[in-house]
C-alpha cells in the first residue's frame, strides 16, 4: 500500500525528517507515536502534498505509484486522506459542497458516472449518524464555528464517506473528551478493512485502546526508531519516550 | 461629452419642455445648471475622485435619451430579469420608460407608483419639497446634471403605515447604440410613518452598449418606516455609470441597503444616509466584483446626526484581471449624537497580480459616548483553506472558485429576498473559475 524509503524533508530550510522507513500493508493499522517536534505532523503534510514541506531526497510510492509526483488533490482521489490536526474553518463553503465537489472528483478520477444528488443524499446521512453528528452540520460551513471535537468528528466524517484506501490520522485524538473519542473511533474502526489501511498519528496510548493497531512505531528526530506491537505503546505510557529514545 | 456639450443639449431640451413640466421644475433645473456649470466635472485633484479619473465619460460623445424608443423584444428582456415576483415592474429603455414592457398595476390603497414626469405634474405638493432636497448637488456635479435633466424617473409614495408585501422593481436596460445614449433617472422615494417596502434597482445592459447612466436616488423614511433597497448593476462591461442613493431617516425609520456591482466599465455609486433622529438604523451591505478593466469605485457617508442611531456596514470586493476597486466609507458622528453605534468593514479579494484596489475609512466623532467600529482588509484566497480543499480531491480551480464564492456568499446571505439571493448566486458563480461544476455544487 504505501513504502517511504529513506525521507528526507525539510522546512524554511531546517531538516525534520531524516532518513524515514515505513510500509504499511493493506488491512494494517499502524500507529505513530513520539515526542513532539520529532516529526509526526511533518510526515503527514509531506504525504499530503503540502507546500513549503521540501523533499530532499528518498521516494514514497502509494499503491506502486510515485506519490510525490503526485498533486495534493490527485493523491486524495488516488484514495490517500489526511485527517488534519487542525482542521481549517472555510465560512461560506457548505460541508455539503465540499462532500459533494470531493466524491464526485474521485468518481470522475476513477472514470465513474457522477452519483445522482439523492442517492449522494442517503449516503451522507448514513455517514453522518455513525459520527453522531445533527444533519444540520451538512448546511453549516466547514468547520465554522464548530469545537474542536466536531472539527474532528468531522474530519472522519469526510473520510467515511470518500472511503480511502490509506487514512492518515495526524493528532485525531488530542483535545477530544472520551465520548468524543470513542465516536471518532468507532469511525475509524468502521474504515477498516481489508484493502484499506490506516496510519495513526498520535502523541498518546490512549487512541489504542479504542483503535488497536496492527504495529506501532517511535518516531524520534525525524527517524523511526524503534518498531513493534501494540504493547510499544504501552511500554511507551508506562516509561515514556525519553527511555525508550535512550535506549533505541 | 464636455460640459459645453451639456450645456448646449441642456438648452435645445428646455424650450420644448416648457410645455411638459411645471415651473418649478423648470426652475429647478435651471438653478442645478448652473451649480453644473459653475463646478464643472471633477478631476482627479479633488478629494472624493482622487482614485476614479471620470476622463473618458468626458470624452465619450454621447448622444441625449431620445422620445423614439430603441425597438426591444420582450424575448431579449427577459434575460436580464432577475426573476423576482413582484407588485409592479417598470422597465425603462434607454432611461425612458417603456409602457408596454412595463406592470404597474395591482397596488393596494395608500401605495403610489409612478412615472416621474406624470407625479411631476400632479403631485407638485409631495414633490417640491423633496426632490433635490435630499441629495445635495453642492457635493456632486453629477447629482447637479441628474437635476439640470430631471424629466424621466419613478415616484414611489407610500401613505403612512402602508405594507407593500411584494417588491417594486424598476428595470433600466440601455441598448446597443451606434451612438451611445446618456441618461438621467431620477427615483424619488417617499415612505410615509411605519410604512414598509422593498425597491429594487436594476440596471442591466445589452452587450456592446456603451451607455452612461447618470441615475440618483433619493429616499424619505419619516418614523417607523421600513425601506429595503437593492442597487444590482449589470450592465455591460463597455457601459458607464455614475449612480447616487441618498436617504433621510427619521425616528426608529431603518434602511437596509443591498448594492451590487458585477457590471460597467467605469462605475462609481455614492451612498449618502442621514440618521437624523433617535433610534434610526440602516445596513449598508455591498459587493462589487470587477474583472478585465472594469473600474469600480463605491463611497458611501453616514451621518449620524442624533443620538441612539446605529449603522453596521459590510463591504466586499473581489477584484481580478487588470481591474481596479475603490472604497470610502466616511462615518461622520455629530456632537450631540451619543450612544450611536456605527460599524464598518470592508473586505477585498484580489485574485491577480494585476489588480488594485484602495480602501480607506474615514472616521470623524465629535461624541464621546458612542461605539464605532472600523476595518479593512485587502488579500488573496487563504491558502490553508485552499489547500485543505485540494486535499480532499477537489481541484486547483474548483477550490479557488469554490473560495471566491464563498467569500461573496457572506454579503449574499443578508440579502431578505430569496428569489435575488438565488438569481445572484447564480450570476456570480457563472462569473468564477470552473463555473460549470460549481453550478452543479452550489
């Protein structure tokens, strides 16, 4: 599914990854965890495709595809999803617009019909009651207004319905109260599958209880240091990064 | 045309209008000649014009509005309606008004809508002392030309505490000319104590026409009335057009004003609002969207002359191309006007390298116990929300487009009337970047 070899990628010039390893495999759940400033979110606006955030050298390949040659919208209609940190709030722009405008670039892409506006209609519905969120966020703006629970709740929401083969979870869970944590992983859990990964950013163990990951890695000064089961993280919990660093 | 040129068209139109009109119009166009006269058209030295060059009106040889109409198919008009159901429509050709194109019946008791020249003759009393008292032509050359040339137009009268539910349209349609015409319209509005209406403006041209509209408004709102305005300009993008609103509010009166600009060449409109007892209100909600060389300047005035009046105003630009946007919003707050509330912003997209626009607020309070409010912003699409938008599969183009709607959205979702928030928004999405898939969007 995706294979970083060797990253490297800076930002204004400074290096923050530095040499990354990881492969996911299809079905996999893998969980990234470190210190902050280690290089978690940097890694994720890279796969994204964001501006500013320079390779300077190793590849990635999606799917047997060059990743980085690839623009920010065609990397999501090639089924990669970043759910952000800190999701933008787009005032004017309906969460219904950009479902609609996102589903239909990736049908388009995949050289499929357009969904008919009441079928697309049921679907959004569907989606919107496992996030437990009121239809009426549908005819709100993006993110406006919304806390910072529903902003994430909504990431997940977007993510269940355009379905990507590989979602990207970059801090889902931080600011999320339990409730809040247990809708947004119960989204996750329900994007699982067998052709679809999932790759977990996150600075706690927490997450895992709800969202159990295949493997999970440290990632520390812009490598990936150490690699292992689920009870990593909990060695992690119980000892913190700063032993487990040391001892990598 | 030059000032002489007025000046002579002015004459060969005066003898034979004699007949026409009452003296006292005579009268009063000849005293606004001479303020014309005497001032001249502004240049660019002058304070209020120092971003808008109104050279090329001045070159231009227009030729005057004539009585033989420019042949209109009623086909052809109705792609500039805007779809509004409405109590009567008025459609002027030219600046002329077009009886057969026009609806003007089905008012209910207490409501007068009509043609300026007929309520000119016949309702001297209601006229006089409001015509030319409300827009101070001391302050503009062109309200002084509206004057001089006060002939055609609309009186709305409504008696007090009359409720029109459904909207007066008025439609001005300038046509293709060999010879582009000028013209003159002069609205006079006068909303009796707790009255309620909604007028709506709307200037459309044919492609091609190069026409100069010179159009004032003046508006009355005695206690307790309630006057919804929309200006929607669209003429063409060869087209000029000069245009004022000027109201006067009494007690508890409120004016909530929608002035969109998407059309002309070269457009300036002047909104000048008089808060002149207690508990008055008015909206000022504008958007203008300029592209290719369209030059689009708005200033508006707000004076609130007694205490316990309120003005929120909210303007939006969104300039592309080669095109250049002007704003002035001057809120001018008497000494004894306290605990007034006057708030003002104006916000601008600009989408190209090319393009320009000059903000500039201009507060002056001589209270003390009052709160205003002002700001300005100048900018490109966020590039944040840009990106989040691509990453979520949705194109460069689309986005962009996706954003530039929105950004106009804010100043469309105040508009009270469903019917022009729909035809607006389909107007202006037809005007964005990948306009075809974002019709099917929003």
């Amino acid at each position: 599914m995706l294979k970083i070899t060797d990253l490297h990628a800076e930002v204004d010039g400074k290096p923050i990854l530095k040499g990354l390893n990881l492969e996911v495999g299809s079905g996999e759940v893998h969980a990234i965890m470190g210190p902050n400033g280690s290089g978690k979110s940097t890694l994720c606006q890279v796969l994204a495709g964001r501006d500013g955030y320079q390779v300077t050298s190793g590849s990635v390949s999606f799917e047997g595809q060059d990743l980085l040659a690839m623009a920010p919208e065609i990397r999501a209609r090639e089924g990669l999803l970043l759910a952000f940190q800190y999701p933008v709030e787009i005032p004017g722009v309906k969460n219904v617009y950009l479902l609609k405008a996102a589903y239909n670039a990736q049908r388009e892409h995949r050289g499929e019909p357009e969904v008919d506006a009441f079928e697309f209609l049921q679907l959004l519905r569907e989606r919107t009651r496992i996030m437990k969120m009121d239809e009426s966020f549908l005819h709100r703006g993006v993110n406006e207004g919304f806390s910072g629970g529903e902003k994430k709740r909504n990431e997940i929401l977007q993510m269940l319905v355009l379905e990507p083969k590989l979602a990207l979870l970059d801090e889902t869970d931080s600011g999320l109260d339990i409730d809040a944590l247990k809708v947004v992983s119960e989204g996750v859990n329900t994007l699982r599958g067998e052709d679809r990964s999932v790759v977990l950013v996150t600075h706690y163990q927490r997450l895992l209880d709800h969202i159990v990951p295949d493997f999970v890695h440290v990632l520390s000064d812009g490598r990936i240091i150490k690699s292992g089961d689920k009870s990593l993280a909990l060695e992690l919990e119980a000892n913190g990064y700063q032993n487990v660093v040391e001892a990598a | 045309m030059s000032e002489a040129d007025y000046l002579e068209a002015f004459r060969s139109e005066q003898g034979s209008l004699g007949a026409q009109l009452p003296d006292w119009v005579m009268a009063l166009r000849l005293s606004a000649l001479g303020r014309f006269e005497r001032a001249g058209f502004p240049d660019p030295r002058h304070e209020e014009w120092r971003y808008t060059n109104i050279r090329p009106i001045v070159k231009k040889a227009f030729k005057p509005a004539g009585d033989a109409l420019a042949p209109l198919e009623v086909g052809v008009l109705d792609q500039h309606r805007l779809g509004v159901d409405s109590a009567v429509e008025l459609v002027f050709v030219n600046g002329r008004l077009h009886a057969g194109l026009s609806q003007m019946q089905g008012l209910p008791d207490g409501a007068v809508v009509e043609d300026l020249g007929t309520a000119l003759r016949s309702r001297g009393e209601t006229l006089q002392p409001l015509l030319g008292q409300i827009a101070d032509d001391r302050d503009s050359s062109f309200v002084a030309l509206s004057t001089a040339f006060l002939r055609d137009g609309v009186f709305i009268g409504l008696a007090p505490g009359c409720v029109l539910e459904r909207p007066i349209k008025l439609l001005f349609v300038s046509t293709r000319e060999a010879q582009p015409v000028v013209f003159h319209p002069r609205i006079l509005f006068h909303g009796g104590a707790n009255s309620q209406a909604t007028v709506i403006e709307h200037y459309a041209g044919m492609e091609g026409s190069a026409s100069f509209t010179n159009t004032v408004t003046e508006a009355a709102l005695e206690a307790g009335a309630r006057l919804e305005h929309y200006k929607i300009q669209r003429e063409s993008t060869q087209a000029y057009h000069i245009g004022s609103l000027h109201v006067r509010q009494m007690r508890d009166s409120s004016l909530r004003s929608h002035n969109v600009n998407l059309g002309g060449r070269l457009v300036r409109n002047d909104l000048n609002i008089g808060l002149m007892e207690p508990g008055a209100e008015v909206l000022l909600n504008g958007l203008f969207m300029a592209g290719g060389r369209q030059h689009v300047d708005n200033h508006t005035r707000v004076h609130h002359a007694a205490p316990h009046t309120q003005s929120t105003e909210e303007y939006r630009g969104i300039i592309d191309d080669h095109a250049r946007g002007v704003f002035k919003g001057r809120v001018l707050v008497d000494r004894g006007a306290q605990r007034i509330e006057a708030h003002q912003t104006s916000a601008n997209l600009v989408l190209s390298d090319g393009a320009e626009v000059d903000t500039k607020p201009e507060l002056e309070i001589y209270a003390d116990d009052v709160v205003c409010s002002h700001g300005a912003t100048v900018g490109q699409l966020d590039e944040q929300s840009l990106f989040y938008l691509r990453s979520r599969g949705l194109d460069d183009k689309t986005a962009r487009g996706l954003l530039t709607f929105a950004f106009a959205g804010e100043v469309i979702s105040r508009i009270g009337e469903q019917s022009i928030r729909d035809r607006l928004e389909e107007v202006i999405v037809g005007r964005l970047p990948d306009h075809q898939r974002l019709k099917e969007l929003v």
